[in-house]
C-alpha cells in the first residue's frame, strides 16, 4: 500500500503499514535458567515484543531465533496481546490446547512459521478461540502447541483442530487435552482428536 505525500513540490511515494486484524505479542521462556529448585513456572517468562502489522512481524521474525536454535527446555511463544502465556491467565483459564510433536528441527520451524502466518492472517474460522502458540524445545522431542479459550466447545475445537493440520501439512493424529487435566495429572489424557 502506497500513498503519495507532496514536499517541496514534489510528489512522495510513502509505504503505509499493513495494519493486522489483532495485535500479537512474542514471549520467551527459558525454564533451564530457573535458578532456585521449586520456582515458580513463569518466573522466567519475559514478554518480547508487541506488533500489529505485517512489517512488523517480518522484521521480528528476520531478527528473532527460529525455534530449532533454542536451548533445550526452551519455550517460544506468540500469544494475542493482553493474553499471557499461562494456564492462570483468565483468557486461557478454561481452555486447553492441541499439542504436536516434532523429531525435526527444520520440521519445527516450518510448522511454527506456518502457523505464526495463519493466525495473523486471521486464517481460521474461530480465531477468536484462539489464544496463541507455544514451540517447546526439548532434549528428546520439540512441541508445537494452539493454545484456545474455551475447551469444552468441542466443535470449534475440532475445527480448529483440522483447520491446524491443514496449515502444518500434517496427516498425523493430533490431540487436545484441557488445561484443567494438565494441572491435576502430569500425563495428561487427551479429549479430542483429529
């Protein structure tokens, strides 16, 4: 988009930002850094950046590390602004999230880019369901995780849910599982797959 300024005399052509539907806000976590046994989850989180254009992001994206670079125990995240990162967080409080697995790191940043694209391009149908996403490093295997608002709204879930696959370009089973199981047992069960 383009828009013509006179100065001088002159016609100039200015570059007008490419304003997105939302704002969205980057954060990091990196839990190997936690130096107290027993801190609290969260006590490293830190909140990146907040953007709200296409420009924007590009440049975020140019300038920050790609998943696959992270330390292990490391943890990614892209969340709508005003939305931390957190279980407790009265927007994430009663939902859940679909949770990918990935043995690749070059698989990893593929399906983190693809989905970074989807949801600041407004790509699925309930994206005010959506809270955000997480891309978690780890030793053995990496996870990519669509964190959502309301887990028991199993037909937007499931929308979501296929809709997601679509964008990561994965036939493999996906699953969903609500918050409120993963803060009572450690190995949570899944509620809905696709």
């Amino acid at each position: 988009m383009a828009e013509e300024v006179i100065e001088g005399g002159e016609a100039v052509e200015t570059k007008v930002p490419h304003q997105l539907a939302r704002r969205w806000t980057f954060w990091f976590d990196n839990q190997s850094k936690q130096t107290k046994q027993g801190a609290a989850w969260g006590s490293s989180l830190r909140k990146i950046y907040t953007f709200d254009t296409v420009e924007d992001f590009w440049c975020l994206y140019d300038q920050i590390f790609r998943p696959s670079k992270l330390v292990a125990n490391a943890d990614f995240h892209m969340f709508k602004a005003g939305i931390e990162p957190k279980w407790e967080d009265p927007e994430c409080a009663n939902g859940g999230k679909w949770t990918v697995t990935s043995g690749r790191k070059a698989t990893l940043d593929t399906m983190w880019l693809e989905t970074l694209m989807a949801l600041i391009g407004e790509q699925f149908d309930e994206s005010d369901e959506i809270c955000g996403v997480v891309a978690s490093v780890r030793q053995r295997q990496d996870k990519l995780a669509l964190w959502t608002k309301n887990a028991p709204n199993e037909a937007a879930q499931m929308s979501i849910g296929r809709k997601w696959k679509e964008v990561i370009d994965i036939t493999d089973r996906i699953t969903y599982s609500f918050h409120d199981d993963s803060k009572k047992d450690k190995s949570t069960r899944s509620r809905y797959n696709v």
